[in-house]
C-alpha cells in the first residue's frame, strides 16, 4: 500500500495506509460518512476532517473516483476508475458497476457538442 500511495506522490502516512487499506483493497463505493463511521470506531480515530481530506487527495491522485448523484442526493467515492456507469439497487441499498458497452446513449441530437465524458447511474431492483 505504501507503494501505491508513492507511486501517486503521496508520502505513505499512517492515516492515509490505513484509509487506503479500507478503501482500495477491494472495489466498493462508499461516502465519506460512511468512512468517518469505520474511522470512529477504530482504536486510534481518525478525525472527520483527516477522512475528508484523505479522500480528497485520493481522487486528486487518481486513486479513487467521486461523483455527486442528485438521485441519491450524495456524493459516492469509487475505487473503480475505470470508465462505467452504475445501477443503484433499491432493493439492496446497493450500487453496482455497469460495463459502458451494456448501455446505448445517443447524443446525435446534440449538435455544436464534442461530448468528453457520460456518468449514468440508473435506479432498479432485480425483477
Ligand atoms: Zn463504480
């Protein structure tokens, strides 16, 4: 872990290790609250602006990805930053990757646009 924060040009200190560890050893999305709820329980507490600030710096670096959802009316950290949409699960609470190829957007109709970049995050349950 130590190397990967280094590599991104970020010194490896305790705090940054141990949220890098809840955060990037396996794919999850997440806020930041629900960082600063793990962070307050362990033995040594991180405080919530430390969290915050860590996780800013890992999307600064690239490590993590953040977007805003007005549907969720939160913002979600992301350890996959790879291109993808989402599909919140309504029944589970629970937001999953979607593979682009798996969604169609046409954006002929918008004309005088280059579009760079598409976030889509869809609402569902399993039928
Ligand atoms: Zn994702």
């Amino acid at each position: 872990m130590n190397q990967l924060l280094e590599k991104r040009g970020l010194r490896a200190t305790p705090h940054r290790v141990r949220i890098a560890q809840k955060v990037l050893q396996e794919h999850c999305h997440f806020t930041a609250e629900d960082i600063c709820g793990w962070a307050g329980g362990l033995k040594k507490r991180l405080s919530r602006a430390t969290v915050y600030n860590i996780l800013n710096e890992f999307v600064a670096v690239g490590l993590l990805k953040s977007f805003y959802s007005s549907a969720l009316g939160k913002t979600i950290y992301d350890s996959n930053t790879e291109n993808h949409f989402h599909l919140y699960d309504t029944d589970k609470d629970q937001i999953l990757d979607v593979d682009p190829s798996l969604v169609t957007v046409n954006t002929s109709g918008l004309k005088g646009y280059r579009i760079d970049q598409i976030e889509i995050l869809m609402k569902g349950r399993r039928r």
